[in-house]
C-alpha cells in the first residue's frame, strides 16, 4: 500500500510538471524594442502575411497551367469489352443469294465477343489563343505581388498608428500619475489652510474631486492602452495567451526634419496592371476565333471472337490500326464569344478611366501626407509652446495661491490647463512621428 501510494504522489507530480511546462509554454511573452521588430513578427506571423503567400502559389499555379495549356496534350486511353449477346439485324437483296429479285433476306452480322484498346493523342501546335492567356498569367502575377504591397503597406501603416498610441498612452499615463502626486500635495496643503480656518469647505471639495478626476483618468487611459494592445496582438496574429510590451520611447530630444519626399506608386502600378490585364483579356477573346493547328495520333489495337474474350487462337490475332496527321479546328462565332468580346473590350475602357483616377488619386494622396506631415510639424511646436507657457501659469497661480493673492479654484484652472497642454504636446509628438513612419512606410513598399 505505501509502494501504491509513492507511485501514485510520483505520478501526480510528474502530471503536474507537463502541465506546468505546457502552462509557461502557453503563456510566451513578446518585448518589442522597436517599430521594426513588430513589423519582422507580422512579416512572419500575420494572417495578411500568410495570405499574401497562399495569393503568390495560386497565381504561380495559373502560369504554370497557362503554359502547359499551349501545347493542349490530350492523350486519351479507351479499352472496350463488349459481349453482343445479340447481334443487329441487316438487310441484303436476295438475289445476291440465289433468291428471287426485289427481295430481301434478314442477316446478322459480327462477333459476340469484341475488345478494342484505342490510344488518340493530340497536341496543339498553333493556338493563339492559348498563348495569349500566358501574357495574362504573367500580369496576374505581378498584379498580385503589387496588390501584396498594397495589403501589407495597409497592415504596417495600422501597426505604427497602433504602435504609437500605445507610446502616446503609456506616456500619457506616466504624466498623469506625476500629476496625482502633485493633486495630493494640493490637497494636503488645502487641508492645513482649511483646518486654519483660511480657506472655505468648497476648496477642499474641488482638490478632492480633481484628485477623484485624475484617478479616474489614469483609469481610463489604462483601459483604452490595454485595448490598443489587443489591437496591436490582432493585427500580428499573436496568441491571446501571449504577453506583449513595448520598450519604446518617443525621444524628444531628436529634431524633427523636414517633409521628405513621399515617392509611393503602388496604387498606380497596380491600376496599370489591372488595364494591362483587361487588354490581354481582349485579345484573348479575339483570338479564341482563330483556327487551331493540332497534330493527330492514333493505335487502335481489337479482337473480334465468338468464343470468348482474349482469344489465344492463333488464327484469331490482335489487330492494328496507326495513324497519324493534322488538322484545322475553328469555331464559328456565336451569340456568347461576341458578347465576351464586346464586355472585354468595355471592360478595357473601364480599366484605362480608372488608371487615369488612380494617377491623380495617388499622386494626391502623397501630396496629402506631405502636408498632414507639415501640419504636425506646426502643431507639435505650437502645443510645446503652450505647454511651456500653461506650466508657467501653473507655477504663478501656486505662488499667488500661497501668499493668499488667487482663490484655489484658479489653481486648479491653471492646474488642468497645464495637464491638458502637456498631454496635447504628447499626443502631438506620437502624431509627428507616426506620420513619420508612415512617409517611411510609403517610401519602403513602392
């Protein structure tokens, strides 16, 4: 009964080892350094990723079967066994057969037991139509490698916007707890004031709601970090069990350059690839009308007997029948081919109106970010500039608050103006440098 019970404690701890390991093993945990670092992981783990692969080997598979497809190579195979349990009935005149004239007798003729085994191969030698779908397959290649750009360049500008809101928010968070510690100090002062008797009850009550206020604020921030979290873990298909922190910092000490030039081209590409393809389209349905040159082959090898299947008499052999040639095949127009021509060569127009819009969309877009960019250049500077100013009010109110020049309710005005102020010049900062990013982004996938 011990030895039972020593097995079965062994057993248990061992159990609990696997599902301690599995537990830690579950439970990984991702540090990103930097906005790079994220954008390897999602390279590598994303759905968009994964899905841009799988977009490549099907448009890989389609050049492939476009180009087998010229030659055509059809090689079918037939093998027959056929027992004629009863033979048809023919019709010859029975003076062929000693008989009257203008008569008929009934004759049946064949064999009861009939094998055949028939190989017809083709190739098609000249088929312009064909041919034309292999320039289509080409197009459609590189239209999906470029509408690949498209996704992930989608993919890394949401990530950097993710990314810093989450540099935004952490940093928002570490000013507002700074500024409890100061809100504390606030009350405590009010406190020794209000058991003086120098200041009224009404002051004390608004230090203790702006304390209530930026508790609450450093609440909501925290939340709303979390969800950005979640966002970023979803966009890079990270595992709900994993971790994820970023280290990162937003420097302010760096200077903040000049607009660079945005040079991306990705949505023009593609529109003109899209318009290349509509007339490779076309062309195809033009050419669908024309003759088709193949080469014939064929080994038909049957047996005939009224004995049974694969006769072995030697009076009743295998028999042969080659041949090989060419021949012509065109179709004759009909209703559907005209009405694909004409779709085709509508849809050709479409696609060259839309590459026009595409051109002017696209070059105004890159326009747009520059300006976006400037306009955070100017916004960053002038939220610095009244943070600095809204801190300098705050220390001013203090001291007038202190030699009894201000009422309290001033301080807390200038208080949160300069709360506000600072957290404006954050969110100023991660908006520059997103844009930043994105300019980069834009640059890069081109």
């Amino acid at each position: 009964m011990i030895l039972f019970e020593k097995l079965s404690m062994n057993r248990l701890l061992i159990l609990l080892g696997i599902c301690i390991s599995f537990s830690s093993f579950g439970q990984k945990e991702l540090n990103w350094t930097s906005l790079d670092s994220v954008f390897a992981y999602a390279d590598q783990n994303s759905s968009v990723s994964k899905g841009n692969a799988q977009q490549i080997l099907l448009a890989r598979y389609e050049k492939l079967a476009s180009v087998a497809n010229i030659i055509n190579l059809r090689s079918p195979v037939a093998f027959n066994l056929t027992n004629n349990t009863k033979l048809p009935v023919s019709y010859i005149p029975s003076n062929l057969l000693g008989g009257p004239p203008g008569t008929f007798r009934e004759i049946t003729l064949g064999q009861e037991y009939v094998s055949n085994l028939n190989i017809t191969p083709q190739i098609d030698i000249i088929n312009l139509g064909a041919w034309s779908r292999v320039r289509s397959a080409d197009l459609n290649q590189e239209l999906t490698l470029e509408n690949n750009q498209l996704s992930r360049k989608t993919l890394f500008e949401s990530i950097a916007a993710t990314w810093y809101n989450i540099l935004s928010l952490q940093e928002q968070i570490e000013i507002t707890r700074k500024n409890a510690l100061a809100t504390d100090t606030l009350l405590n002062i009010v406190n020794d004031k209000y058991a003086q008797g120098l200041v009224r009850k009404q002051d004390v009550n608004d230090a203790t709601v702006n304390k209530i206020n930026l508790e609450d604020k450093i609440n909501q921030l925290s939340l709303s970090l979390d969800q950005q979290y979640t966002s970023l873990k979803i966009l890079c298909d990270v595992p709900p069990a994993t971790k994820v922190s970023l280290t990162g910092k937003m420097n302010y000490a760096d200077l903040i350059p000049s607009a660079p030039p945005v040079s991306s081209q990705l949505q023009f590409k593609a529109s003109v690839l899209q318009s290349e393809m509509a007339k490779t389209d076309l062309r195809t349905n033009r050419l669908l009308n024309m003759p088709v040159l193949s080469l014939l082959y064929s080994n038909s090898n049957y047996q005939n007997s009224n004995v049974k299947f694969f006769d072995d008499n030697k009076n009743n052999p295998w028999l042969t029948s080659v041949f090989f040639g060419a021949k012509i095949t065109m179709n004759l127009p009909d209703i559907n081919q005209i009405v694909n021509a004409r779709n085709s060569k509508i849809n050709y127009r479409l696609a060259q109106i839309n590459m026009e819009h595409i051109k002017i969309q696209n070059d105004g877009n890159n326009t747009e970010l520059l300006m976006d960019y400037e306009k955070g250049i100017s916004q960053l500077a002038a939220s610095k500039e009244v943070w600095k100013l809204k801190e300098e009010n705050y220390r001013m109110a203090r001291n007038q608050y202190d030699q009894s020049v201000i009422p309290f309710d001033k301080v807390l005005l200038a208080f949160t103006d300069m709360e506000g102020a600072r957290l404006s010049y954050s969110a100023a900062m991660a908006n520059i440098e997103f844009l930043k990013s994105k300019i980069d982004i834009n640059n890069k996938l081109n």
